[in-house]
C-alpha cells in the first residue's frame, strides 16, 4: 500500500503542484485548506507524515503540531514557513516539529526532506522499542535470542497459574525473574513468599512451610501460620528445591496433588491457593537419576522450565547491562573506558550479574564521583581470564574451581574476603577446597 501524507496548505496552486509531483514519488496525499479540515482528517485516519504551512485561514499552524501528537505522538512534521522566517521556524521545531523548509518549496527538496524526515523517525522508533526491549519492569532481558525466549516463557507464565522451573547458574537472576512472574501476574496484589530450601534441615522446613499448632514440638509454645498459609492467593517461591530433603518432598508433593494440607501436629485440613516458582542450580534429572529427588514430584514442579543462560554466554548484553547497573547503583555518571569494557566483556562472569555488579560496586569506590573506572583495577579479572585460557579448563566444575583458587590468590588466602567477592558463602569455598584436594 503507498504510504499517505497529509498535506495542509490553503493556497490551491501550491497543494495541486505538491500533490501531482508526490503522487509520481509514489505517495497518497490527503490535503486539508484549513486547520479544521486537518484536525479531522488526523483525528479519522493515520498518516506516515504531516507537510504543514503555518499561515492558514483559521490560525496559525504552529498550533496543529500539538494537535496531530495528541493522535500519533511520533508521526513526522515538516513545517513550511514564509521566505526568512527563521523565529518562526524556531518557534515550529521547539514545539516539536522534525525538520523545516522555507518558501519557495522546490518540489525535490520537499521530496528529500521528507524521505529523510521519515526514515530518522522510524529509526528513532526502532531504537526505542530496543531499549524498551531490554528492560522490562526491572529486569534486564536483552537483546540475545535465548534470552528473548527466557522473556516469552516468563510472559506466558505470568499469565497462567501452572508451576515454574527457573534454573540457572548462581547471579543470573532466578529469584529476580521469580518475583519479575509474580509482578506481572494476576498474584501481584497479594504476597511473594520465598524460602531457600538449602538452609533449612531435618524438620525445619517442613515448620516453616506448614506451620505448627501448640505444643507440636518441644519449643512449639504457641500456633504458628505457615509459609503455604501467607502464600494463599499469591506466589510461593522454592529456592534450591533440588536440595529439599526426601521425606519434605513427599509432603510437599502431597499438598500439590491434594490441594491441602495440615499445621504440624493438626488434624484440621487447611487450603491454600498459590502459584508456585522452584529454582535450583541442579540438574534436576541427574537429582533423580542419583535417587535424590523424587521424580513424580520433578513431573509435578517441571511443567514448564525456563533456563537463564549464564552471562558469559551473552556478551553482547554487556554494554547495556553495565549502564543499568552503574544506575542502579547511584552512578550513571561513571565513565567505562573502551578498555575496562574489553576486558569485562572477555571475562568469564561465574558469579554472573551478580559478580557484575560487585564488581561495579568495588570499581565505584576506587574511583574519584563522575571519573573514568579505574582501569588497573578491572586488569586483574583479565589476568585471571589468562590464566584460564592457559589452562584450559574442561568443565564448569574445573572453572569453578580456578576461579575460587584465583580469587583466594587475589585476597592474600582471606577466605572472608574472597567469599565476598564470588558472593558465595565461606563454607562452599571450605568444600571446594577439600574436593579440589581430593
Ligand atoms: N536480569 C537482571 N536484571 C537486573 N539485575 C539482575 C538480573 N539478574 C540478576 N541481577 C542482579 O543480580 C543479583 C542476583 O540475582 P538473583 O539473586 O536473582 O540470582 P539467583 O540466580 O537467584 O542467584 P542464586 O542462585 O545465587 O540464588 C540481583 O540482586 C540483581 O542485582
Ligand atoms: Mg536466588
């Protein structure tokens, strides 16, 4: 179909001359003599753009501008101002038009004017539509083609009730893109209750979930709601469910097939309507395969599962990332040199965005409000990324192992410290080295 512009100028000689010439360059044209011809014209139909003369019977056609925003807000003007009327032409371009031309109008230069008028604006929309693309709701997906699928899975799932797998490395951002679903669902108005399976042992789990009457256990001196009962009409949200002990999977599978459940040491049968999220970092097969995960509770939970590809696996996310989170952290200020950026995006990233943003964070503090990040300091994540290639490790198991190697290196062997820095706790740092060891 031949794009259509609307024309609005009142001298007939003129708008006949514009109309047959861009008629040849392959465009519809709807003319208008009037302001209020234009307003009703834009206000029935859309246009792939607006020529507009200022001096109209009926007003000025600066005010027009607004007008025509008010139906389609990027829709591309070019105004047309009497012969050195530049205020004018100011005044026009301030109030929002995109390009303009001053009388006489050659037919040809129009024609250019408008050709580039039109193209910068659908460039313009392009551009924003990917940065919109990017962030959603504070979350960054990105540009990447898994990552756009990770974005359509958790679309699908906010708008249905069935349970979600979220798996992925440590840092990328499972129990963000948990609460990302919960947000955008119909859930959203009522409560997000998270729990990490890891921590809690023997019966502790099973308290917190379902809670307890008085009296149930030693130092059960009063009634105590559980999660499953706060979690009623929102979202409940297993964390590391691949490390939920055997005999809580059987209860848990239980409330998912019955629908209900019962405080410890109750007889009454209690109901609760939630969506549930798991995540784990395992694989969740292999957990069966080892008898360690129940597999009609793994049917139950895996109905659909959306994995979070690790970052080093999306480089090209980088750039856009490292704004966001220099934002995020106070600082859009900061300046990344060319170099420091080379260097992030060679990295390998095993604590991912969350090792992203530590870093930024200690960047930040060495170096001076609004300055460039100081360059030497982000040299020692390239070293270690030599020192990796040198070695070539084979599976993530040997990265995970180098990199926590390096990283007792980088801190004088101050377990502490370099905990911190891979945002891992002391005690897997402790275990890892006893298998390293082995
Ligand atoms: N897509 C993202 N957009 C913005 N920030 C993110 C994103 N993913 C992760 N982050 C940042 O990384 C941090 C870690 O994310 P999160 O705790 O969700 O990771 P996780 O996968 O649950 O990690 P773990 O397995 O260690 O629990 C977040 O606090 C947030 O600052
Ligand atoms: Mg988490």
């Amino acid at each position: 179909m031949q794009p259509t512009i609307l024309l609005i100028e009142d001298d007939d000689s003129t708008r006949f001359g514009f109309v047959r010439y861009f008629s040849t360059e392959g465009y519809q044209v709807s003319e208008a003599s009037t302001l209020a011809e234009a307003a009703k014209a834009i206000a029935a139909r859309t246009f792939k753009a607006i020529i507009l003369d200022i001096n109209l019977p009926d007003g000025n056609g600066i005010d027009f501008i607004a007008i025509a925003r008010t139906h389609q807000p990027s829709i591309p003007i070019i105004v047309i101002t009497g012969s050195g009327d530049i205020p004018l032409a100011v005044e026009a371009m301030r109030r929002g038009a995109d390009n303009f031309l001053a009388k006489p109008v050659n037919n040809a230069a129009l024609a250019v004017c408008l050709h580039k008028t039109i193209e910068n604006s659908e460039r313009k929309q392009q551009l924003l539509v990917k940065k919109n693309h990017g962030w959603r709701d504070g979350f960054y997906f990105g540009e990447t083609v898994a990552m756009q699928e990770v974005l359509h899975l958790a679309q699908t799932s906010a708008s249905n009730n069935n349970p979600v797998m979220i798996t992925g490395e440590t840092g990328t951002g499972k129990g963000m893109l948990a609460r990302w679903i919960h947000r955008q669902s119909a859930r959203a108005p009522h409560e997000f209750v998270g729990i990490n399976c890891s921590g809690l042992k023997g019966e502790m789990l099973s308290r917190e979930l379902f809670g307890n009457v008085r009296g149930a256990y030693t130092s059960a001196n009063q009634d105590r709601k559980g999660l499953l009962d706060s979690a009623d009409q929102g979202t409940l949200y297993l964390d590391e469910i691949g490390d939920m002990e055997l005999a809580t999977q059987s209860q848990l599978l239980k409330v998912l097939e019955e629908k209900s459940y019962r405080r410890l040491g109750d007889v009454e049968l209690l109901k609760s309507n939630f969506r549930l999220i798991c995540a784990t970092h395992h694989d969740m097969e292999q957990l069966v395969e080892e008898g360690r995960f129940r597999q009609d509770l793994m049917y139950r939970i895996n109905l659909l599962c959306i994995t979070i590809p690790p970052l080093r696996e999306r480089t090209d996310d980088i750039p856009a990332l490292v704004s966001y989170l220099l934002h995020e952290l106070g600082s859009s200020d900061a300046v990344i040199t060319k170099d420091v950026m080379s260097i992030l995006m060679a990295y390998s990233w095993p604590g991912n965005i969350r090792e992203l943003k530590n870093v930024l964070e200690r960047a930040l503090l060495l170096s001076p409000r609004g300055s460039a990040l100081s360059y030497p300091f982000f040299t020692v994540l390239e070293s270690d990324q030599h020192q990796q290639k040198r070695h070539h490790p084979k599976t993530l198991q040997e990265m995970k192992e180098q990199h926590i190697k390096f990283a007792l290196k980088l801190f004088g062997n101050d377990v502490e410290k370099a905990a911190k820095h891979l945002s891992i706790s002391r005690s897997t740092i402790y275990r890892r080295l006893k298998q390293i060891e082995m």
